[in-house]
C-alpha cells in the first residue's frame, strides 16, 4: 500500500460522496475530465502509484470544497 494512503482515500471518499462512478475506467476518466489531466495521469492518481502535487491538491479540494490539509490527514 502507498506511503499516501490516506490521500488517496480521501480522494476516493470524495469521489464516492458525490456519486462518481466506481468501475476504474470510469472513475479515472471522470477524474481526468474534472481536472485537465490525462487518463494515464488519472489512472496512476488513483491506483496511488503518483502522489498528487500541491496544484491538483488545491484544485481537488476547491472543487469539492473541502481544506486541502484534510486531504493530507489520517
């Protein structure tokens, strides 16, 4: 499991509290639209084989207006 881990479910948290779809290519291409990123990008995002920079942090959290830091948190 990713040094991250906690990021990453809190991504995912987000995701399935506003009803993004759960199946991998679905959910990767959802991501990928909400945020300018490739699907390889999205993907690896959120397999938790990248750790998101500070800048999709930031996006993430304003776009579903939570504290950027409680992404960061256990």
């Amino acid at each position: 499991m990713p040094v991250h881990k906690h990021i990453l479910e809190n991504i995912h948290a987000l995701l399935d509290f506003n009803r993004v779809p759960k199946t991998k290519p679905e959910r990767a291409q959802h991501f990928s639209n909400l945020f300018g990123l490739t699907l390889v990008e999205s993907e690896s995002v959120l397999a938790g084989e990248q750790v998101p920079n500070k800048k999709l942090l930031k996006e993430i959290a304003d776009k579903f207006e939570v504290d950027a830091l409680w992404l960061l948190k256990n």
